[in-house]
C-alpha cells in the first residue's frame, strides 16, 4: 500500500521510509520524480555517499517530524549540537 | 497646555512659534508663520459655566475683532465633521481654573501698531486636538497640531521685508479655531464624538480643508457675536459672523445624524466655501536659502512636450475623478466618505492553511549559533552557509574572536561579518596578521571605526604591494577612524577593486574620491559614499566621471546633493548607471529628475525617499525616462493618487520593488492601477497610507500574482477582513500590530 524508498549512506545503511516522508526533500523529490529513466526514480532507491549514518537517520526523523508538524502537532526537534554542522551541511545539499 | 506666547509682526522671515508640536502640517512645507505684534489687550476670560464652539475668522483687514467674552465653555471643541475635535488655543495665556478645566483667554493679536488701523492683523490658531477619549475634559496635548491659515491679504506696510520676493505674501489674517471643550453637559453630544471618533480613525491631515470651508462659509453667512479679545476696536463683524456660523457649524456636527434643517444650509455653506477656500488657502514658497537657479526653473517647465503616455494616463484618472465627483455630488467631502469605486470581497479561507515546518538548515543554524564556541573548524562549509552564520551570529550578538578567527583560517574566499563593533584593534590584528588573504574575493568589515584606524592596517591588510590580489568586493563601513592615507594603502595593495563600500567613513574627504578615480578608474563598478560628512561634492565631481564603468552610485544622507551636481555626473556618466540611491538629499527638485529621466535609461533601482520637494511632475519624467526599472523607493514624498496611478499604469511594468511608504495620498486609483498593471510585483511597501482600506489593499493582493511581501506598517485602517481574507497564498504581511517583524528586515527582491 505505502509507498517506500530506500535512502543508503556512506557506510552502507539501508534506511527506507515512506515516500511522503522522502519528499520533503526537494532535492530527493526531484530525484524521484524526474522524467528520464533515472534508477532511482525506478527503483526507489538513492544513495549518499557524503552522508554519514547517524546524520541520514537524524534526516530521517526529521522528515517524519516536518510531516508530523504540518498536521498540526508542533513539538520541538532536538539535534545534537555534535551533530549540528555536519547535519547542517547535508541538510543544505538536500534542500530541507 | 498651557502655552504663553508673545507675537510680533512678521517683518522678515521667522522660524515657528514655540512650543509646537512636531507633526508636520497638512499644508505644503513653509517655514515662516507671520507673528503677530503684541498689543496690550484686554484678556476675557472664559466663563467657566458657558462654553461654547467659538470660531473666530478674521476675514477682511478693515474689520476689528470686538472684545466678547467666551460665554460659553462648549467653544472649548469644535467638532469638525469627520469627527475630529478640534481644540481651540488662544494664542496666549491660559488660566487653569480651580477645578481643572482649563479655561482660555483668547487674545487676538494686532497686526501693526494700533494706530494703523487699516493694516490690523489677526492671528488665529488653529489646533487640532485629537479626543479619543471623548470623555475626558482635559485633552492630551500630545496630539496638538498647530494648523495656521493664513488668508491672503497683503497689507502694505507689513510687507516690506516681503516685497523682494516679488509677490504679495503673507497675510496678515489667519483664522483661528479656538479649542472648545464639549459640554459636560450634553453627554448625548459626547457619545456621538466617540462613535464618529472611533470609527473614523486618526487621519489628521484631511482637517484641513474642512476647517478652511467651514470657516469661510460660517463666515460669510451667519451674524453673531464672538468672544474675542480686542483692545479699543469697534465690534468685528466679519468675526461675529464667524462665531455664529462656528457655533452653528458645531452644532450642525452634533447633530448631524439628526439631520435638521441645517444641512442644507451647511450644503449652501461648503458651496460657498468651495469658493473661496483657494483665495484662503496660504503657501509660503519661501523656503530656499542658497539654491541653485537651475533647480528652480527645471520645475516649472511642462513634464512633456506632447502627450505622452504619462499625461494622458493622468488626464484619464482625473476624469474619471471627476465624473465620480460630479455623480456623487459635493455632499460628500472627504475622500473617506466616498465610497471606493473598489469592489472586493474576501474570499480567502485563511484558518485551513497548514504551518510549515522550519527547514533542518534552520533549524541546526539556530542550534550552531547557541552553541558558537563549541565550533572547532569552519573548514569545508560553504560560503553560503559560513555567511548565514556569521549573519545570525551578529544578529545575536554572539559574534567573537574565536569564530573570526576561524573564518579566517584557511585561505577563505569570503569574509563577511555585518558587524564588527565588538573587535578590538589588538584582536583584528592577531587574527589578520597571518591571513592568507590570496584568495580572498570578497571582504565585508561593516561597524569596524574601533578596530580600524589607520596604523594596524600595514600589519594587517595592506602587508604587500599585492595582498589583495583577487580582492573585487570590500565593504568598510563605518570605519570612522580611517582616513584617506589609510585608505590609500589599502587600495594600493587591492587593485582589483570593482565595488567598495564606504558608508560613514567620515573622515574620509574629496581627495580620497580622486585616489580612487586615479587607482581604480577603468574598474570601480560600485561606489557607495552615504554619510561622508567631510566630502565636499563640488570637488569630487570631476573625479567621479572619471570612473568609466561606475554602475552604482549611493549618495545617501548627503544633505548637500546638488541638481547641478547631480546633473553634471549624469550627463558624463548616466548611460551606464544601474542603481542611484539618493535617499535624503532634500535640496533635489523635479529638474533633478528630469535630469535622471533623460540620461540614465538603464536605471534599474532608485531610491528618492525623503526628497520632499519632488512633484507630481517628477513622477511624470521618470515615466518617460526610465524604463528598466525594478526597485524604486518613496518615503515622505508629496505625490497625488492620481499621478502614482499614472505612474504605475505607464511605467511598471518592470517593477519588482516599489515604496509608497508615507506617501498619504495613494488611495483607490493607485490600487487599481497596481492591481492591472504589476504583475511581477514581489515587495510592496505601502506603510502610512491610511486611504488604502481593506477592499483596496485585498484587491491589489489579489491581482498581483508575484506578490510576496506586503508592508503596512502604521496603517490602522486595515482589519481581519483583509488579512485572513485574502486569497493569495505566498504573501507574507509585516507591519501589523505586534507581528513579528525582524527577520524579515532585509528583504529586497534579491533575496526572495
């Protein structure tokens, strides 16, 4: 029924999640939905190599936290400030 | 309240009379109020148990102000009929009575000396006082708003000093509202004020008009006595026409939702007044001291030789004002009153529209800026993201050696701190010192006058003969201890230089203009000298057409731009010119304008906010002139709704930024100009203009497609049927009430 992706990070972590959640992000929604035969468009899957684990799956938590926020329930989104610049950066290169 | 002043004869040109009140007047800007002689009058003194409206017109120089008594207290109000009470002030002392209702003796003031009885003059005051309360009896005179009338009649002798003006001024005739309190008594009278108080706003500057017509209708028509104070003259009896018809006039406000038989005497009255308010209506144009020729005739030359798009847009807009007028009648005054040829209704369905969640980017900035100094490397950041933070952290004041000192590590591209304030000299040149500045592109130390004098900049940034070699972008402003030696060796060792940015430098003189014209001639692109206060432009002009690709020029806060000057950088150097800021440089006229229409077709942003003494022919010239426009910028300047609207229809089609802040007069012709013509308007500013209601203001929203920011600070006509009934869905509103606004300060179009 749902519709998932599959996001890899440097290490080799397999994360997947539902596509909605994937979408907030600009830059893997037009992963996903370019015209041209990308395989990732195809296969669902997206792999970045730049990003380290523990940054993909703080990404992760915050797709479902943004989803979760513009239904209505606004809670706070905390991030480890060890993790901030790196999570900075990824987050800049994914449009979120 | 209680003001005691003395006047004398306006023999020359004077400045205002104390203890008034800063708000500007509605009427054009005049710097000489004719003073008035003090002559040893009787005072009378208000009788504390009648009071009433008391207007008093001294219409004609032949006729004496009689000596009556105030009998009435309720003179203390003259409620106009917008609504607003105007208070009555005489123009000397006040006598506070025991129970704290401050009662006025008015004194009216002789023109000459009392033996020349035909040259007599009177002054009136008109304040107007705002009473929202409506209940109190003691008005707060913060809202006290001289307003002096002067009605012309030219007395001879007076005139002496005057005469070289060339024309008859001055008159030695001014009407005088007198503030009345509202009886006590009446409270039916009361509560009527505090309805129409309330529902009609704080539009001052409208009080005008009404005042003049009333006046002179009052006193053309009714006969009765006065209460003025006047020495051995026979009764005035122009003066008692004017108290009758005041009182009449008040009472015809009171009781205007009655609807008696007044108002078609009152209807008789504004006819009449119509009339001979233009014969009324006083302008003292004397306000240059030391202007060039030039500017003034510019002015007055016709904004077209033949009709061209601007004035024919103007001739069709005040036609159809016209027509408007002509089916509507002249019952209804104000341009409040009239009823908006605008018809929106909200349709938005604003409570659905979901909160977005902030982005990720933000919110680790916010946690990176707490958490400043646990930072230990900026080292692979990009540029984008070091700015961001070094922008957030000035913000927040946070900003220190420690993060400079990683934005300098390395060998950056970049180093822009918008606010050096906090760097001390020792700290700048421990960070600097060992800078490998190679790369450096862009360099941007605003606020650094503490940090900045001239002996740490050979250890710092002018090391070399070459330290700055790809150095294109440098912002030093507010670097008020530099000075032009200084400058000299940071320039020598950065040749590359396409914009320098030296806002209050102000040691900085002519000569460092001629060193940048030598060095950097054949490259400087922009050149930003706002608030240079040791600049003296005569000298730099012959240095700044030595810049052969100057494409930005700001001028800002110089109070001493020229026309003539102005005019001599255009005709060298107006064809590549894209931006000119020339925000407060007051002496600027319309042939300024002309002057920028005719040789700068390039122009893309011009910045003219409070250059009050442009006209609607201005307005005319650039919308012949310019046609590349994108951001244009108004504060404070006097133009009509009709010739913005002109404007708009004929000339906007590029705008992507456009001011009207605190131009007052925009109203409805201006919102459906805006409406049909800007669709690629993204900001809009339109703060101060309280003609604009809910309907216009919603129909402009609606209409223009690109519309992202909406300004309306100080515009308490707006309501909630507008800002949650609107159906554009990207517009962002600043300036209501206590919504947050700072984030949103530098907003232009470059950064939506």
């Amino acid at each position: 029924m749902k519709e998932t992706v599959k996001l890899i990070s440097a290490e080799g972590f397999e994360f997947v999640i539902d596509r909605e959640a994937a979408m907030v992000s600009q830059t893997i929604r037009s992963m996903l939905t370019s015209p041209g035969g990308f395989s990732e468009s195809k296969d669902g899957v997206v792999t970045f190599p730049d990003i380290s684990t523990t940054v993909l799956e703080k990404i992760c938590q915050y797709f479902y936290w943004s989803l979760q926020y513009s239904r209505g329930k606004e809670t706070e989104f905390h991030i480890e400030p060890e993790l901030t610049l790196e999570l900075m950066m990824a987050a800049n290169y994914l449009h979120t | 309240m209680t003001i005691l002043r003395s006047r004398e004869i306006p023999t020359n040109q004077t400045k205002p009379l104390p203890n008034q009140p800063d708000i500007e007047p509605s009427t054009p800007a005049r710097t000489q109020e004719p003073n008035v002689h003090n002559s040893p009058d009787e005072i009378t003194l208000v009788d504390e148990s009648s009071r009433r409206r008391c207007l008093c017109l001294n219409g004609l120089t032949e006729k004496e102000v009689s000596g009556e008594k105030v009998s009435n207290s309720d003179d203390k109000f003259l409620s106009l009929r917008s609504g607003k009470r105007v208070a009555k002030r005489t123009v000397d002392c006040y006598v506070e009575s025991d129970d704290g209702f401050k009662i006025e003796s008015f004194e009216s003031e002789l023109g000459l000396n009392s033996g020349n009885e035909s040259k007599r003059k009177k002054v009136c005051v008109v304040d107007l006082v705002e009473d929202k309360s409506g209940a109190s009896e003691d008005f707060d005179g913060d809202n006290k708003i001289d307003l002096r009338l002067s009605l012309g009649r030219s007395c001879d002798g007076m005139l002496a000093d005057n005469k070289n003006k060339g024309k008859e001024v001055v008159e030695d005739l001014e009407v005088i509202c007198v503030e009345s309190y509202e009886k006590p008594s009446s409270s039916m009278g009361r509560k009527k004020y505090t309805r129409e108080e309330k529902g009609k706003g704080i539009q001052v500057e409208e009080v005008c008009a009404p005042i003049v017509n009333e006046i002179v209708e009052d006193a053309v028509e009714e006969m009765e006595v006065e209460k003025l104070i006047e020495n051995e003259k026979p009764p005035d009896v122009a003066v008692t026409e004017v108290v009758e018809a005041e009182v009449n006039v008040g009472q015809t406000q009171n009781q205007n939702s009655n609807g008696s038989g007044n108002s078609s005497r009152t209807q008789h009255f504004r006819d009449i007044a119509k009339k001979n308010a233009l014969k009324f209506a006083y302008f003292d144009a004397q306000i240059e001291d030391e202007d060039d020729l030039s500017d003034k005739e510019g002015g007055e030359q016709n904004v077209e030789d033949w009709p061209g798009p601007f004035s024919t847009a103007m001739k069709i807009i005040k036609d159809r004002e016209e027509n408007v007028n002509l089916f509507i009648g002249s019952s209804l005054f104000t341009n409040r009153n009239r009823k908006s040829p605008i018809n929106w209704v909200p349709s938005g369905n604003f409570s659905a529209a979901p909160r977005k969640a902030p982005s990720l980017k933000e919110l680790s900035l916010r946690v990176l800026v707490k958490n400043a100094d646990a930072i230990t490397s900026l080292d692979y950041i990009p540029d984008a993201l070091r700015i961001k933070l070094c922008q957030l952290l000035c913000d927040s004041r946070r900003m220190n050696v420690h993060v400079f000192d990683l934005l300098v590590r390395g060998s950056p591209t970049e180093i822009r701190v918008p606010d050096c304030s906090w760097l001390t000299e020792e700290e700048f040149t421990e960070c600097f010192k060992n800078c490998d500045t190679s790369n450096l592109t862009v360099l941007q130390l605003d606020h650094c006058g503490r940090c900045m004098p001239d002996y740490v900049l050979h250890s710092t940034l002018a090391r070399s003969p070459k330290q700055l070699p790809m150095l294109s972008s440098l912002s030093l402003s507010g670097a008020c201890r530099l000075s032009d030696v200084g400058l000299q060796a940071i320039v020598s060792a950065a040749p590359e230089i396409t914009s320098i940015n030296l806002n209050q430098c102000s040691l900085l003189t002519s000569s460092s203009i001629y060193m940048l014209s030598d060095s950097l001639g054949s490259v400087l692109r922009e050149l930003y000298i706002n608030e240079c206060q040791n600049m003296d432009l005569k000298l730099i002009l012959s240095a700044l057409k030595k810049f052969e690709k100057l494409e930005v020029l700001s001028l800002a806060d110089l109070p001493s731009v020229r026309g003539r000057f102005l005019r001599g950088f255009l005709t060298a150097r107006g064809k590549g010119l894209k931006q000119l800021i020339l925000t407060n440089s007051e002496k600027l006229t319309d042939s300024s304008i002309k002057g920028i229409s005719e040789n700068c077709p390039n122009l893309i942003v011009l910045d003219l906010a409070n250059v009050c003494k442009l006209t609607d022919a201005a307005l005319g010239y650039l919308a012949n002139g310019c046609h590349s426009l994108e951001k244009l910028i108004f504060c404070r300047n006097s133009f009509s709704d009709e010739a913005v609207a002109a404007f708009v229809e004929t000339a906007s089609g590029s705008l992507k930024e456009l001011s009207l802040n605190n131009v007052k007069k925009v109203s409805h012709n201006t919102a459906l100009a805006l409406a049909k013509h800007s669709d690629k308007l993204q900001i809009l500013d339109l703060s101060w203009c309280r003609d604009m209601p809910d309907n216009s203001l919603g129909y402009i929203v609606d209409n223009c497609s690109s519309l992202k920011v909406l300004k309306i600070f100080g515009c308490t006509q707006v309501t909630d049927a507008f800002v949650k009934g609107h159906s554009n869905p990207n517009l962002k509103i600043l300036g209501l009430k206590m919504d947050p606004f700072l984030n949103n300060l530098r907003k232009s179009f470059t950064d939506l």
